[in-house]
C-alpha cells in the first residue's frame, strides 16, 4: 500500500465526534496500561511490551530523556520493528478511518506514527493520548448527570426491569455496561470490567444520549451504588435517589419464572456457550453455590445450610436432565425473605416521587403514550 492509497488524515482533538460516531482506535500503550483503563472500541497493539516498558522507564529516571529514548531504538530491533508494523497495518487496513493513541500523545504515538507513514501507512493520532479523552470523558460524565433528566424505573428483584429497560426507547441499561445483574446471583461469563472501563462506557452511553436526544429523560434501572464491583459515580446516584419512579410490579409465580429463566437458563447458556460441555455446567453450578456462600452470614448458618441443600438437589436434578424446577423453591425463598425486605427498606429511602405503578404490558403502554410523545 502507499500513501497514494491511504491518504494521510489530520491528527485530532475533537474528542466529541470520536465518541459520537463510535470511531475505532489503536491503543499504542503497554498491555499492563491497557488493562488499568482503555475505550470500548480501542485496540491493544503496543509499541513496547511491559517488559520494555519498565526498562526504559527505569532508564528515563535514571539517565533522562535522552537516553531513554537511545534505549527505545536499540530494543526496537529490526524483527521487532516488522512484527508491529504487520500488526499496525492488519488494523490500519480493517479500521482506516480510525486513530492511535499512547498516554499522553508523546514518543510513542510519534514513534509509530513515523514509521507507519515511513511504510505507507499514514496514520493519524490523539492529540493529548489516553489522558487526554480519559478526562474528556470524566468531563462530560459529570455534564452529562447534571444536564440529563432521569426517570428511575424501579421493583423488586425479579421483576424483569433489565428486559424492560432493554425494550423500551431513551434508556441506558447500567447493568449490561457492568456485565452483572446486579443481584447477589447476578456474576455473568466473562467478568466486570475495570472501574475506569465502567466509567468510560456510562460516559459515552450519556453522552450519545444527550447529544442524540437533547432535553428527554433517559430511562435508568434502579440500582444500589455498586453494580457488581463497579461503582456509580456518586453525584449519579444522589440524583437517582431524587428522581421520579416508575414501579414495576408482578406476582411471585411471574418472578419465580424470570428468576428462572435469567439466573438459571440464561446464565448456563452463557457457559455452555463459552466453555462447552460439561466444563459449561460446571462452572454454572460453581457460580450458584458461590454466590449463595457469598450471602451466608446475612442468611445465617441454619438457613443457609437449608437453601444449600436446596440447591444442591436442584443442581443434580437438573445435571441428570430431571429440569430446572428444583431451583423454584429456592428463587423463592430468596426473594421472599432475603431481597424483597431489603428492597422495602430501600424504596422508602428515596425521595423521588412514584409516577407510575403497574406490570410491564402497563408500564409500556404508560412509557409510550404518556411520557415520550
């Protein structure tokens, strides 16, 4: 390829439209760099490993800038030098319309960005690097809270307020940005991601919300400060507590069959898918028994030892293809004397008033008509 047929683009500080308009990026930095904290659509192809990394920073303290820099070149042997340049321009050639970053837009996006141009691949970079958006982001996350007017859909646990929040127009699903389901039960495939990821996604969810949709109220599911292990901003949840409710309400035997469905057959799905037969199973089963340990000391040793042997019927029923209903004691039991109190005691902390009550069919028809047109 030359330059001819890649042409060379300007380097940018509009950090606005990169967000707006989901532009891919190439993450330059360290891999350990990149696990602390990157953007949803950024990808780890580093200039330096962290090996390197840690030898020309110790060199930099050591003996400065300079030097530093000597050392950069002389470990970007000539094998090294081609295996980034092939994997930089593999990227180059998928995602042309995109942008490299380092932490700061210094040496290293330079550096690259040299040598790509030197093989024709001009690419263009982020003025300011990681740094630089990361406070962008952190900016307009704060903006975003502030501007942004929220309506809260609230319930009890087992209601199905993530399938509604994830059918109905002008929401923000926090637990899919999370990967949890916000429950004690509620790990999923895969893990959380770092509070750093979290907080870049919630900025750009808000972000595109307010900027696509100016003055109308974003749809939120009512959650504590921590989804999982990763943390509301606190401003986020001050505001949540404040603002209007919808409530959703269902019978038991409908929660018991959502409890089913969410935390038994989609969650194994998400195994098998990911590790197959039975090792899928497996981990499965694991999940539901850790969870429930997780949770003993407010269940106290009696009880706990009673929901175990609950569950571990249900497990072995189910492994033996005998079906999912030896779950539905213990789903109930849990929503019944675990979450459903601590659920009251929560609701009646919020100051936000109740606009609208009822199951899902009449909140849906409520949103649509009352709220959004």
């Amino acid at each position: 390829m030359t330059t001819s047929k890649n042409q060379e683009r300007a380097n940018t500080e509009d950090f606005l439209s990169i967000f707006l308009q989901d532009i891919p990026l190439m993450d330059v930095r360290a891999p350990v760099e990149f696990a602390k904290g990157s953007f949803p659509l950024a990808i780890n192809i580093p200039i330096l490993d962290d090996h390197q990394r840690e030898l020309i920073g110790t060199c930099y303290k050591e003996e400065g800038p300079e030097a530093a820099v000597t050392l950069g070149y002389r470990l970007a042997t000539d094998d090294i030098r081609a295996q980034r340049l092939e994997a930089w321009q593999s990227l180059i050639r998928q995602q042309p319309k995109g942008y490299l970053f380092c932490f700061r837009g210094g040496q290293r996006s330079h550096i690259t960005q040299q040598w790509l141009k030197e093989s024709g691949y001009p690419y263009p970079l982020i003025k300011g690097g990681y740094k630089a958006l990361r406070r962008f982001l952190i900016d307009e996350l704060e903006r975003s809270i502030d501007e942004i007017p929220f309506i809260i859909l609230s319930g009890k646990t087992g209601t199905g307020k993530t399938w509604l929040i994830q059918q109905l127009p002008y929401s923000i699903d926090l637990e899919g940005l999370a990967n949890h389901r916000g429950s004690s039960f509620g790990r999923r495939y895969g893990g959380q991601p770092g509070q750093i990821d979290f907080e870049n996604r919630l900025s750009i969810a808000l972000l595109k919300h307010r900027h696509r949709h100016p003055g109308m109220p974003v749809l939120l599911e009512d959650e504590s400060k921590l989804i999982g292990r990763c943390s509301l901003p606190q401003t986020m949840r001050d505001k949540m507590q404040q603002s209007p409710l919808i409530l959703l309400e269902e019978t038991m035997e409908e929660r018991v069959r959502i409890g089913l469905k969410e935390y038994v057959t989609d969650n194994l799905a998400e195994f098998i898918a990911a590790y197959g037969e039975p090792q899928g199973f497996e981990q499965f089963a694991e999940g539901l028994s850790g969870s429930l340990y997780r949770i003993r000391r407010r269940l106290g040793g009696e009880r706990y030892q009673q929901l175990t042997n609950i569950l571990e019927n249900a497990i072995a029923q189910h492994k033996s293809g005998g079906g999912i209903e030896g779950y539905s004691p213990l789903i109930s039991d849990l929503l019944s004397n675990y979450y459903d109190p601590m659920y009251d005691y929560q609701l009646g902390q919020k100051e936000g008033k109740v606009i609208f009550r009822g199951d899902r069919k009449a909140i849906e028809s409520y949103y649509n008509t009352s709220l959004i047109n």
